[in-house]
C-alpha cells in the first residue's frame, strides 16, 4: 500500500546513512591499520640496536622533516577527500577529485624534493649528527627526500580508498609493507655490513614498495582509466581545493607537535648530542603514540562518515560522536596506564641509554590520553562545514604549546617540550568540544559519557594499584602481568559503561565478547 502522504515520515525513511555499526566496524578496520604503531615499538628498538642511538636519532630528524614537508605539500587533500567524495554528484566527479589532489600534491612534492636534492650540500650543515657521518650527509639527505613525493602519493590513495568507506586496506600497507619491509630491509643491509646508512635505505626501500601497491589499491575502489582522464571542472577544483584548506591548520598543528621537536632538537644541539637528543625524544614520542591510535582511528573513521551523514541528516551526527567518545574513554585511559607503568621495561629495549626518557614519555602519555578522549569532537568540526573553527583551533594550541615551551624548556629541556606539546593538542583538541556545543549543541557530557569515563579511570586506578601491589616483582615481569591486566579490565569497562544500543551496534564482535 502506498505511504500516505499527510502522515510524518517513518523512521526507516529518515534513517541515518550511517549508524554506530558503521562507526565500530569501520574502527576496528582502521584501528588494525594503525597497529602499525606497535609494530614500530618491535621495529624501532631493533633500529637502534643495529645502528645506533646517534644513527637513530639522525633517521629521526630526516624522517620528521620529510613528514612536516608532506604535510604542507598535500595541502591537506587526505582530509579534503572524506568531504569531497561521499557527496560527490555522480561517478565522474569522485575521479575528477581524486585525480585533482593527485596532481596538485604529488607533482609539487616532486619538484620540492628536486630542490632540496639539489641543495642538499648547503642543507646538511645545519643538522646536528656523529662525525662519521658527516661528510656522507649531503648525499643521504639528497636521496631521503625523494620519500617526499612516495608519502605523498600513499597519503592521497589511501585517503581515497578512506572516502569510499574501505578502512580495512589500509592494513597490509601500513603494517605488513611499511613496517614489516622496512624491518626485513634494514637486517639484510645490517647484515652485508652497509651500517652508517642502512637504515635510511630500508626506509627508502620499503616506502617505494608500499606507494607502488598504492596504485593497486586505487584500481580497488576506481577505475584507473576513467582516474587518467576524468573532467576536473573548475567548481570541483575549487570545492576540493577549499575542503583540504579548511582543515591544513589542524594537520599542520598536529604534525608540528609530532614531528617539529626532534627536528629543532637536531638543528639546534651539536655534534652527535643533537642526535641523541632527537633520538631519546623520537623514542618516547613512537611509544606514546599508542594511545594515540585510538584517535587517529575515530579520526579516520568519523572524517568520511560524518561528511555522508551531514548530508542526509546533520542532526543525526550526535549519536556517532557520543558513541565515539564513550568508546575512547574507556579505552584510552587503561592504555595509558599500562603505557606509563611498563614504560621503564619498554624503553629498555631500545637501550640503556633510552631509560633516561622515561620522564618524557610519561608527559607525553598523559597528554595524548587529555587529546584522545574527546579527540571525536575534531574531526565532526573538520567535516561539517566549520571552516574557520579549525584554524582557531589550531592557533589556540600551537600558542599554548608556545607559552609552555618557553616557560619550561630552557630548564627542564626535553621534558619541558613534552609538556608544551601535551598542553597543546589538549587544547587543541577540547577547543573542538566547546565550538561544537557552541555551534550545534553537540555535547559529549551526557549520563552514559560520564558512566563510561568512570569504567575508563577504573581501569587506569586498576592496573595503578597492581604496580603498587607488585612493587617487588622484578621490572619486566611486572610489566607483563599489568600488560595481561589490561585486557580484562578494558572487557569490563566495555560490559558496564555501554548501554545496549552501543553494544548492539558492536555487532558480531560484541556478542563474542559477551558484552
């Protein structure tokens, strides 16, 4: 029978195009891909072990300098296609976008990296490194930037692949290619004796590898042909253009408080010091970018889904950035804290000399749990058409990183620079909370938020008082048992802090964990 039109709409009619199914599988997906943080804790310390504390850190710096240059060179596109493409009109204008923010970020990328390359013998006096390799810096600096243009092009495909809802590619690159490649690399090139630059080459090798499979992974999601030859008329031009910048401030906020202090750290400190500063501080920022994955991985979710649901239904958002929130909460919070406290047994696998970190690592732990927690709020600014917001945003972090470098760094040094990025992206980030209650009312402080940020400080006060209870068990002992802690006490917070709708939109992986 046909719907009588004096009648409201039923709730399948108005019912959202994304749900919190979508939110928690897409997570999981995306959170997977992310692992490749872990993988680097395995990865990193056998770095170190082969080539040095010194060599590492200068890998560090170069590394560093080549993320900060990617992320003004992709104009921020990565984030400009979540928006652009799931409310694309028709077929030919998601590859009109695509190949547009390949052309305007890989070919300049291409050209910067000539330019350095061929600067590179007045470039590479500034860099701090051990006297062995100096007189070969120039050259390895020439050859490492062209990691420019392969990062690049790997940012813009997987975003691509992002905006058409497919988080779970992501996985074999990030983890097995870049990662798993670049550790199987560097043993062979250790093992022929190639010491000084053998880790720089393995990065090189690996990421050349993992961008060509890339290019597979467009040929997944569109149609390589119709990518060659699509119309790039001058509104979508202008549309995607005006979507990446909208959200580059953030992008270079957040890639300035990971990527620009061992850079300054290299640049200004001399001798190999400056890299074994850079590399103490690289050391701690890998290890707390743990929980950071629960960010990233809202953030790569939320950023497509919420620009689809904006357009069906902008109301409908809140649902999903609750869900997110409550979700980050209760994870985040044992994270860090299993983080913290195996945090002298984890640095020790990078070397004695690492053990001197630990008070840098545990400032940057607490401030990316400040960041994660409410971290769902940045990307719903990002993606619903507050374009100025994240500018603010940015501005207001980057000056309070400012104020509190300048207040503690000339006297606690590194740990004073890892209290001006904590402070920085927390503001950074809750600054998003408050414009979205400005803006649409959307606030993250309901009954089930604050029943969730409980079961989370539950489990942080849980696995504090085992290191308490255990405070004479040998170290890495200790560590392992608060480690398999973490897993019962996450199950619990995720069996009581979730109501019934977000534990039914777990799906199938709810229902095996008994929640």
């Amino acid at each position: 029978m046909a719907p009588d039109p004096d009648q409201p709409p039923s709730q399948a009619a108005i019912a959202p195009v994304v749900s919190r199914a979508d939110v928690a599988s897409g997570a999981a997906l995306s959170g997977l891909a992310r692992m490749g943080a872990i993988i680097e804790i395995v990865t990193q310390p056998a770095f170190v072990w082969m080539f040095g504390l010194a060599t590492y850190g200068t890998y560090v710096v170069l590394w560093a300098a080549v993320n900060l240059l990617s992320t003004l060179t992709t104009l921020s596109l990565a984030q400009g296609l979540q928006r652009s493409v799931p409310t694309a009109p028709d077929r030919e204008s998601e590859h009109g976008a695509v190949r547009y923010a390949l052309l305007v970020t890989v070919l300049p990328s291409a050209l910067v990296a000539l330019i350095i390359s061929l600067s590179a013998g007045w470039i590479a006096p500034a860099f701090a490194v051990d006297a062995a390799m100096r007189p070969q810096l120039p050259a390895m600096i020439a050859l490492f930037v062209w990691t420019l243009p392969l990062t690049v092009a790997l940012e813009i495909a997987t975003a691509a692949a992002r905006a058409k809802r497919a988080f779970g590619p992501e996985i074999r690159l990030r983890i097995f290619w870049e990662q798993i490649a670049r550790l199987i690399v560097a043993f062979a090139l250790y093992a022929l004796g190639i010491r000084l630059f053998g880790l720089f080459i393995a990065h090189i090798a690996s990421l050349a590898v993992t961008a060509w499979l890339s290019v597979r992974l467009l040929g997944r999601y569109y149609d390589l042909a119709l990518l060659w030859r699509a119309p790039m008329p001058k509104n979508l031009r202008r549309d995607t253009l005006k979507s990446g910048l909208a959200t580059m401030p953030p992008n270079l906020a957040r890639r300035a408080f990971n990527d620009l202090p061992p850079v300054l750290l290299g640049l200004a400190l001399s001798g190999s010091g400056g890299a074994v500063a850079a590399g103490l501080f690289g050391i701690a920022r890998k290890i707390a970018s743990v929980p950071l994955i629960v960010r990233q991985t809202f953030l790569y979710v939320l950023a497509p889904l919420s620009a689809a649901q904006r357009a069906a239904d902008k109301a409908q958002i809140a649902p999903l950035y609750r869900f997110a929130n409550r979700l980050a909460a209760i994870i985040v919070l044992p994270l860090t804290g299993v983080m913290i406290a195996g945090g002298d047994a984890i640095l020790l696998l990078f070397s004695p000399e690492a053990a001197a970190a630990l008070p840098v690592l545990i400032v940057l732990l607490v401030g990316r749990a400040g960041e994660t927690i409410l971290g769902a709020a940045t990307p719903i600014v990002e993606m619903t058409g507050h374009r100025l917001l994240p500018l603010a945003n940015s501005l207001a972090g980057l000056a309070a990183a400012g104020l509190v470098g300048w207040l503690t760094v000339a006297d606690w040094g590194a740990v004073g620079m890892a209290l001006a990025v904590s402070a920085g992206v927390i503001v950074s980030s809750w600054a998003a909370v408050g414009e979205l209650w400005v803006s649409d009312r959307l606030g993250p402080f309901d009954r089930h938020f604050i029943r969730a940020l409980f079961c989370g400080l539950g489990g942080f006060a849980g696995l504090w008082l085992a290191g308490l209870a255990l405070a004479a068990v040998p170290m890495v002992a200790r560590a392992a048992i608060q480690f398999a802690l973490f897993f019962p006490l996450v199950w619990l917070g995720l069996k009581l802090g979730l109501d019934s709708n977000d534990k039914a939109a777990l799906g199938k992986a709810g229902r095996k964990l008994w929640l």
